[in-house]
C-alpha cells in the first residue's frame, strides 16, 4: 500500500481526528516532508478537512456529502460554504462571512437558511464573541472557545459547579498530604504528597459530581485556581532526559502559606476598579458595596 492510501486509512480509522504525532507513529521510517506533501495531497483532492485542536493540526475525513454539495452549488454558495469551511471549529460571524464574500447582507441570509436546511452547516451561540452566533460545519464538534467548555451550561457560567470541583480537588489533596506526613523519610513524604493530574481527574470522575467526563485539561485548569489562590504548589516531572512537555507530568500537591493575609490586605477598595468614583451617597458607595460588607462580615 503506498504513502497516500496509508494516511488516508489511518484517518478514515480515527473519526476523531489524526495528529502529526499518530502520523510519524504509524509510519515512522517516513520523513517529515513526505508527509506533509501526501497531507497537501489529499487536502486538495477534497478527501480531508484539516483543524486546530489547541495547539495541534487535526486531519479529519472530509463528508462526502458536502464535496458533493459544493460540486453543484452555484458560485455565491460555495463560496460562503468554503468560507465557513476555513473557519473549522471556531466558526464565523456572519459580519465576516458578509466581509470576506462581499456578498449583500440579504443574500447572505439566504443562503445560511439554504445550508443549514440541508443540514450541511449549523450555528452556535459563541460565549467567546459576547454570545454572538457563529457558522461551522454541521459535522464537528464546536471548539471550547466557543461554548465555554465544561464550565458553561446553556451559555451561562456555572460557577457554583467550579466551586464544587475546587473544594474536592483541594480536599482530595489534603487527604494525600495527611497520608504521606506518616512517612518517616522526607523525601519519600514530600514526593507522596503530590498527585498528578491524571490520578486527581481519576478521583474527581470517580465521585460523580459532574455529568460529563472530566477530562485532564479539565481538572487543570480548576488545579491553576488553587496555585493562584496560593493553596497548592504544581511541579513537572520529566520522563526522561528531555525537556518535551509530551513526555512530562504536572502534580499538585497543598502547601501552607509562609504568611497569612492580614485583615487589611483584603479590602476590595485597595484593587476596586471604580474607586475613584466612590463616595457617600453616589450611585457608587461604600454604604451599598456588597464587596465592603463581605470584606466586614468575613
């Protein structure tokens, strides 16, 4: 079987998307330029569809539903439909579409309607662009900058279910500390200390609390909260002797402030942004500041 078929089997297998590494990996006695070569290959050949996922290029099998559709499609409709195409997970605003096409707004509309009863592309409510809505391929999956991720719920900040995952995270990693201060070697105890993301998204998952799966990017972002909140130190661990973030692990582990913050520390005034503003009797007061009267009650 040559290069070109190789590939594309390896991505007609993995719906999900195929990276540059899984590429070396499944031919690793091929070089790197003979790869890209047969990726822009298939590219212009309308067999594959190529997205960013974080900081990496994914290559997806293309529908052959929508090759189909812009092979009959009129010059104005394919043209929105390459536009939105180019987009991939992101999406685009319809202001964009209207710019890039330099089609009338009217027209515009028109054919979205057209795509979109075909069912050959969708629309979601962006939370990244102040919940305008943006255009994709009605077959992927919509990046998290765009819904938010985990942490929205119908476009809405779910902030109590944050709260949740920050208390367990931080409680499950006292319970570690208290275990491991047991030990009587100090190296040994500080290394039992720490836990790596992947055993704390493990237990978290375990306990039930979210409805979907967390993933680890999940629970390290909830991780960072505490290391900003100084109530966890994160650390990496190098597999090897390369410094390659693909063959590392970040643990956490709780630590004890050197010093605790004094009352004064914490009155919002000190970091307000409309504190200029402020005064007795203003539409801006101390007197009605529900930071103030938390920072007096605390």
């Amino acid at each position: 079987m040559d290069l070109e078929n190789c590939v594309l089997e390896l991505i007609i297998k993995n719906p999900n998307g195929v990276t540059n590494k899984m590429l070396q990996t499944a031919n690793p006695t091929t070089g790197v330029a003979e790869l890209v070569e047969v990726i822009n290959k298939l590219t212009a050949a309308d067999k594959i569809q190529i997205f960013h996922k974080g900081k990496q290029l994914v290559y997806m099998l293309k529908d052959p539903e929508s090759v189909k559709h812009c092979k009959g499609a009129d010059a104005e409709e394919k043209l929105i439909y390459q536009l939105i195409e180019k987009a991939g997970n992101k999406g685009i605003w319809i202001r964009d579409l209207r710019y890039a096409s330099n089609i009338p707004q009217t027209q515009v509309n028109k054919i979205l309607k057209s795509l979109e009863s075909k069912k050959l592309i969708k629309s979601v409510t962006s939370v990244a662009a102040s919940k305008k809505r943006v255009y994709m391929l009605y077959n992927i999956e919509p990046d998290r900058s765009v819904t938010g991720g985990t942490w929205y719920s119908d476009q809405e900040f779910e902030s109590e279910f944050v709260d949740v995952l920050n208390q367990q995270c931080y409680r499950y990693l006292q319970q570690e500390k208290a275990v491991a201060d047991k030990l009587s070697d100090p190296v040994s105890r500080r290394r039992a200390s720490f836990k790596s993301s992947k055993d704390i998204c493990d237990y978290i998952n375990g306990l039930k609390v979210s409805k979907v799966q967390l993933s680890m990017q999940d629970i390290e972002t909830i991780l960072d909260t505490l290391v900003f909140d100084g109530k966890v130190e994160k650390s990496v661990i190098y597999n090897n002797s390369t410094s390659d973030e693909e063959n590392s692990q970040k643990v956490y582990g709780v630590i004890k402030p050197l010093l605790s913050n004094c009352g004064l520390m914490r009155v919002p005034c000190g970091v307000c942004p409309v504190h200029n503003e402020c005064r007795d009797g203003g539409i801006i007061s101390p007197t009605t500041c529900p930071y103030m009267k938390e920072w007096l009650e605390y």
